[in-house]
C-alpha cells in the first residue's frame, strides 16, 4: 500500500513536461511559448537543450559613490539659508491651508453624520453619500501628515 504513492510520485514528472515553441513575429520580436496557435512562425525547440540563462545587467554604482566634479556650481551658506527659510514659509502656509481644509471635511463629514440616526446611518445609500466626504477627511490628513514630516525634514 505504501508503494501506491511512491509510484505516482514517480509518473507525475514525465506529466509535467510540455513542448516549447519560439515564435518570430513579423517585427523580429522572439516568444517563447507551450502553445503553437498563439502566433505564426512558431518552432518547435527541441527537447534535449541545455537550459541557459541570461545575465543579469551590470549593476550602475550609486551616485553617492562618486564624488562631486570641482567645477559643480555651490551656493553660498546664507543663499541657502535664504532658500529654506523661504521653503519653510511656504510649508507653514501650505500646512494652515491644509488643516483648515481638513477641519472643513471633519465637519462637513459630521453635519451629514448627524442627519442620520441609528440603523439609518448603515443603509448603503447613506454610506455612499458620506464616502466621499470620509476620503476627503483621510486625503487631508495625509497632507498634512506629509507637510509635516517635509517640514521636519528640513534644517
């Protein structure tokens, strides 16, 4: 009884192997595929072929790795200094923007919330008109969470 599966095991790779076509399409493009009708110019490989693979491309190195050419232009300290503080308004100002926008959806989310009461509020007709206004809650708060962390990147 034990050597039932044994047996089986023993067939099952012959069921596996299939016939490998290369197919040519009329621009030279190669494919290769088990089923003959997926194209014209489809030949049969044969079977007795070495697999081979395909190197992978050399890898690039990292431009972290090669320094800067003297001659890239630099900016002087306060001209930066000038620029971050500049970047930095218009992050502050981008992220009250936000809030507000924010504090608008949470409340507009919460004036439709309280038209409904109970099980009304799980019908789905409810739940599609409120949907929208719940992704503009969470699409605020990813902005602001986003302006947040730029401006804690920042020096």
């Amino acid at each position: 009884m034990r050597t039932l599966p044994v047996l089986l095991l023993l067939l099952v790779p012959p069921l596996a192997q299939a016939q490998v076509f290369k197919c040519v399409d009329a621009n030279g493009g190669v494919t290769y595929t088990n089923d003959r009708n997926q194209g014209r110019g489809c030949k049969q490989l044969s079977e007795d072929q070495a697999v081979s693979s395909v190197p992978a491309p050399p890898r690039r190195s990292s431009s972290a790795s090669q320094p800067t050419p003297t001659n890239f232009p630099r900016v002087a300290p306060d001209a930066q200094r000038a620029r971050d503080d500049t970047r930095r308004q218009v992050l502050d100002k981008e992220l009250a923007t936000e809030e507000a926008a924010l504090a608008e959806a949470e409340k507009a989310v919460a004036e439709q919330e309280g038209h409904y009461q109970g099980a009304e509020r799980r019908l789905p007709v409810v739940q599609n008109r409120l949907q929208p206004l719940r992704e503009a809650v969470e699409l605020h708060q990813r902005n602001v969470e986003a302006l947040k962390k730029e401006l804690g990147n920042l020096k």
